[in-house]
C-alpha cells in the first residue's frame, strides 16, 4: 500500500469514481467571499459545488472522491504523490 492512503481512515469517502473516457478534470476554485462555491471544468465550463458532486456520481469528474461532513456533501482530491492536483492548491477564480 502507498504511504499516502496508509494514513487515511477507509471510510472517508462515500464515493469514490470510476470516471469515463471523456470526464473532465478540475482545474479551478470558484469561490465567493474567500469559501468555495463551485469549480471550473477543464473543458471551461463551471458548476456548483451540488453539480460537481452529481457529475463526480456520474463519472465525469476525474481525480476527486465524494465525502460528507457533517451530512453535507463535498469533493476531495483523491490521494497522490502530487501536491499540485490538490484541490486546496488549484487556482482560485472569484465570483
């Protein structure tokens, strides 16, 4: 097993995608005064945080996993090697 999922608990995502051909990547935060609101698709297109959620269900989104807190559901960055994917690191566009 890989150092970085040794850390992680088994349960901590919901879903975890098994994404198409054609899903698309995350390439960008939308946010709206400083919280995350939604995400640029790397095809340009945006979405909500709930739509991107759906599309992850859906297999379209690449790279990330559904989890909840709290009830509440959100997209996580699956773990890797790289820094840079992390959604925390993407590039943030403000609404």
């Amino acid at each position: 097993m890989n150092q970085i999922n040794q850390n992680l608990p088994s349960n901590i995502n919901q879903y975890t995608p098994t994404p198409d051909a054609s899903a698309l990547d995350i390439v960008g935060l939308v946010k709206k005064s400083g919280k995350i609101s939604g995400y640029q698709l790397s095809n340009g297109m945006k979405v909500t945080k709930a739509q991107g959620v759906e599309l992850t269900k859906q297999n379209k989104i690449r790279g990330v996993a559904v989890a909840v807190n709290q009830g509440t559901e959100y997209l996580r960055a699956l773990p890797d090697p790289a820094q840079g994917n992390n959604l925390s690191n993407l590039p943030s566009i403000s609404e």
